[in-house]
C-alpha cells in the first residue's frame, strides 16, 4: 500500500460519532486531489466511553491525473 497522507477522524460523544460520516464526507468533498488508497474504522470502548475512528489512508493527484480517473 503505497500513500502519501493519512487523515484520522475521531469521536466519543454519542452525537459527534452520529455526525462522523458527514465530517469524513466533507473532508473527501474540500479534498479533490486526495484519492483514498485505504481506509480503517475502529471502535474501542471502556466502561465509560465508546470512540470511534475512522482512519484514511490516501495519496495526492495533480489535478490532470484525478480528471483522468
């Protein structure tokens, strides 16, 4: 797996985890020249808290090569 860049997104209250699609979203959307090699969701928990990652694995395209795509 060959990337250049690697955007991590985490939340343990229960309304930031609801909303971490949409922040994973407009990240992907504010990033054109990001393409995503690799992802990794991750949940861990103790007795009082639930986290929730989500780990982006990516490499960064000039303009020309993502509109080839």
């Amino acid at each position: 797996m060959n990337f250049t860049g690697v955007k991590v997104f985490s939340a343990t209250k229960a309304r930031e985890r609801e909303e971490l699609g949409e922040h994973v979203t407009q990240w992907i959307r504010t990033n054109p020249n990001a393409r995503i090699i690799d992802k990794i969701v991750t949940q861990s928990s103790d007795r009082e808290f639930h986290c929730l990652t989500i780990t982006i694995f990516y490499e960064t395209v000039t303009a020309q090569a993502a509109s080839a795509a």
